[in-house]
C-alpha cells in the first residue's frame, strides 16, 4: 500500500514513491552525568555538551517508526554497528 498524500519534498516523492522508512542516527542533548567517572563517554569530540545517540526510522509523514536504545555520545557509529 502507497500513500499518495504523505508529507514529504515533491522531488523525493518523484523519484522514490516506494519509500516506507528513513533510517538516520540521532543525537539528543542530556544532562551532564554526576557521576565523574561517565562524563567523557558522554561528550562527543565535536559538541561542548553531553549527548547520547540512537538509531531512529522516520516515516514519509514525519512520524517515528522505530527507535533502538541511546549510546552514549562519544561512541562513533561504526562502534555501535
């Protein structure tokens, strides 16, 4: 089954009507951990804050398909595949 009023760019829509699912990593900002010793897991080298990342599946209409569970920020995605 094809939805053919979904909100997503005209061009995507043109050249990849089939789409079910976008597949991205997320990174959400969280709180800096009290405990000292966790701190460096969670502060990527690029970002000045902590952040844990997570593999989400977004829908043509913008809703979450399906989320696995969050790593801490510093893990490179290689790592957690």
């Amino acid at each position: 089954m094809y939805y053919k009023n979904i909100q997503m760019p005209t061009l995507f829509k043109e050249f990849y009507p089939k789409t079910v699912l976008v597949i991205d990593w997320a990174e959400v900002q969280m709180e800096r951990p009290t405990a000292l010793d966790n701190q460096p897991t969670c502060f990527p080298f690029y970002k000045s804050r902590p952040t844990m990342k997570g593999l989400v599946g977004i829908t043509p209409s913008s809703i979450i398909g399906f989320a696995r569970e969050l790593y801490p920020g510093s893990i490179t995605d290689k790592e957690i595949s």
